[in-house]
C-alpha cells in the first residue's frame, strides 16, 4: 500500500506446514503482504502455488496442530488472529472477513433454501436485526438476482451456476464485511458468466468501499479488479 495508508490486513512471513506420512511439507515459505483499507489486491500463481491455504489461514480455517501448523503474523486490524480466543474469532469470521469459494455448488447446503441460508448468517452476526428475510431479499437483489422475493425459496439445484455464485455472494456482503476474500469465484462459470462476476465485485466494492483479496490463476481478470498483485510460486512470493 501507498506510505501512509491505513492497513487493513498485514500478513507478515506466514509460514504454513503440512504433516503427512512422508514427513512434513511446506507450503507456504514465509510470504508477507498487506491490504489497505479499500483496497484490492490479487494473489495469482499456478495450482499448488499456495494461494488457496494462504487465504484459508487468514482466519484460521485450516486444520489444527499437529495436521498443520502456521507460523508467522496474520494482523487483522493490527490484532493477532493467532492470539484470539473463539468468541472474538468468530466476530471476525463473515462478520468483518467473509469468503467466496470457486464452486458454489459444493458452498451450498443441497438441503436448505438459498434465502434460510443466508438467513443463518445474518442471525448468527446480527442477533438483535428483526427483519432478516427483508434484509436477505434486499443481498439477493443487489447481487442482481431477479424476483429475489421469490428465489428466497429456491434451493440450489433450482439455480444456474452463475446464480448460485451470485448468491454466495449475497451470502458473504449480508453481513457487510470489511474484507471480501474471492477464492477463483469464477473457475467454474463459463466466459460470460465470468465477466458478469467480475463486474459485480467491481461495482459492490465500489459501492461498498470494502476491501478485496482475490486469489486466482487467472492473469486476464486481474487488471479489472485489482490495484496490487502478489505471484506466487511452489509457496513464495516471487514478485
């Protein structure tokens, strides 16, 4: 970030070990980064690069010791993820950093409604709030979900691809977070569906002046959404 911007996020020397049957293996060696507060910033390399466990760690959602082990500062705010206790962990999960992840179709619950799961979220965050479906209609509908009066009912299967991942994104703004991590939210949506996400994100980030950390291996979508980019290769950061 520029000299003087305010920092949202500052990963310093993360470190992330594997224990496996062969023996331990290191799968991100020591990258560091920061995102400002507005800002949006892209972590882009091959597959097994790392990118994925990097931003699984930022809000401790890989396996605990000993199955892997994560060294290294995750600051959130200039607080210590690794140093907080559940309650304020899970303040911070979808609350102030929520997740899009590439399959929404595998994110869903086959199960429930689009509208009650989103609905959890919001209840889970937001206790007191009295008009929940209102508050989930009004996600579905600023994600550019059509009758999203009626889409409340729907369940997964009922949705395109392209809608399911739009309503993973409703699901992840209900709460209004800070920080928007999209993991590949488009790998699995063909061409025009891709470039219908990517303007979304764009004018919601906008919209919400929230912050963005975008992990794909995708070169062509980057200059569209991101200011900063991170390449990473077989766990560093090489540029």
């Amino acid at each position: 970030p520029e000299r003087g911007a305010v920092m949202l996020l500052d990963v310093e020397n993360l470190r992330i070990k594997f224990s496996t049957i062969r023996g331990e293996t290191e799968a991100v060696k020591g990258i560091s980064f920061g995102i400002g507060e507005d800002e949006s910033v892209a972590i882009v390399g091959e597959s097994g690069s790392g990118k994925t466990v990097t931003a699984m760690s930022l809000t401790r959602l890989l396996p605990p010791p000993p199955t892997c082990t994560v060294e290294g500062k995750i600051l959130y705010r200039g607080k210590n993820i690794a140093e907080m206790d559940n309650a304020e962990l899970r303040k911070v999960r979808g609350r102030e950093i929520a997740y899009i992840f590439q399959e929404p179709s595998t994110s869903l619950n086959p199960v429930f409604s689009i509208g009650y799961q989103i609905a959890e979220a919001v209840k889970l965050h937001f206790p007191e709030e009295k008009n929940v479906r209102e508050k989930v209609v009004e996600a579905l509908a600023e994600v550019g979900i059509r009758n999203p009066g009626l889409r409340y009912d729907s369940y997964p299967y009922e949705l395109s691809g392209g809608m399911q991942q739009r309503a993973m994104i409703a699901m992840a703004l209900a709460c209004r977070p800070r920080l928007l991590v999209a993991d590949e939210p488009t790998t699995a949506l063909d061409v025009t569906i891709q470039k219908q996400i990517i303007d979304l994100l764009k004018d919601l980030r906008k919209k919400r002046g929230m912050s963005l950390l975008l992990i794909t291996h995708n070169f062509g979508i980057i200059s569209e959404l991101c200011e900063r980019v991170v390449v990473m290769f077989r766990g560093e950061a090489v540029e």
